[in-house]
C-alpha cells in the first residue's frame, strides 16, 4: 500500500465520496461546521494567505433569496439542502496577513499592495481552500453538493460586498433518496502525468 491513508478513510474522502442531489432532512449543526473548518483551515496556501469566506445560509428568507441566484436545475436542491455555505474570495485578505506571516509581515504591502494582484491570490488560493473544505464535509460524514450554475453577480450583490468573489454555492448535509447521478469517468495516470 503507497497511501497512509487507511482505505476505509480513503473511500470517504474520495472513491466512494459523491456529489449528493438530494439530502435528508437531518439538521447540519455549527459544531459540524466548526469541525470541518477547524479541520481544513491547515490546508496550504500562498503566503498562508487563507483568503476563503464561508457564509453559511441558515434562514427560510435568505435561503429563498439564494435560490433565486441559482440556475433552474440547481434550485430544488438548494432549496431543500439542510445547509448551503456560499464559498467566496476575500480579496482584502492581505490585511491579515501580518497575523497570519508573523515572520514576514511586510508581505502585505511588498507583494499584495495592488488590487489586480489581490483578487487574482485570492481566487486561486480560496479555490484550493474551498477543494479542502469540499473533503472536509466528507471527513464529517457528511456529502457535500457544489455548484457553480448560477448568476454570480446577482450572488454577489444579494450576500456580499465588492471586496468578496463568489466561488461557488456547496449544499451540505446527510444523502437522501436517489442522491448520486451515475459515476463519471475519470482520466488514467498516463493520461495525466508525464516525466521530464
């Protein structure tokens, strides 16, 4: 065996591991919440940056103003979730930096001082962090649905502010009835990978 991993975790995170279509009505709490980013907050990226933002839906009224943003196959699913977390990029993130990159916290203003360069980080390494979380909902036992059909404009304007770009809206809760579509294939090692 190559993997550390164990193969029954191994199943969970990834092999067996699907997109849910559809949920239980079992309740995803915030303690489930707070484990899974407590969990995948170690996850790397640049310059320790951790750009991403999770807003988490909760109430019938904001789930209904979600739903709205969403592409027409995608909003029974959404609307019916347990939990949906709106995934974003901080694009102010540099602020924190001198907290998070205690040893170099000039990096703030040397590398990240321009708005251009800000959004283009925080996109790239909020994206890697919202892969990590996706794994991290899994690790909870739970299926996690991610979607990016929808108005993403509208989502912006309707959630969040000028400074946060919506990434992608992830359902989250227990599979229900009929959740998984038929399993894709996917690319072979030597389809991928080369040597040089």
């Amino acid at each position: 065996m190559s993997l550390a991993l164990d193969s029954a975790a191994q199943d969970l995170l990834f092999r067996e591991a699907r997109t849910a279509n559809t949920f239980t009505d079992e309740p995803v709490t915030d303690e489930q919440v707070q484990a899974i980013y407590d969990l995948v907050k170690y996850g790397p990226t640049a310059f320790n940056q951790t750009p991403l933002r999770i807003t988490l839906v909760r109430s019938p009224e904001a789930r209904e103003r979600l739903v709205k943003h969403m592409a027409e196959g995608n909003q029974p699913k959404t609307a019916t979730a347990p939990l949906v977390a709106i995934l974003s990029a901080d694009n102010e993130f540099h602020e924190e930096l001198p907290a998070l990159l205690p040893h170099f916290p000039q990096a703030k203003d040397v590398f990240f001082s321009e708005r251009p360069v800000r959004e283009q980080s925080a996109v790239l390494n909020a994206a890697l962090q919202a892969a990590y979380f996706i794994v991290g909902v899994r690790a909870a036992g739970l299926a996690a649905g991610p979607m990016t059909g929808l108005d993403f404009a509208g989502l912006q304007k309707e959630f969040l502010d000028a400074d946060h770009t919506p990434l992608m809206v992830v359902n989250i809760g227990k599979p229900g009835e009929d959740a998984w579509f038929p399993r894709s294939p996917r690319l072979a090692y030597d389809d991928v990978v080369t040597t040089v």
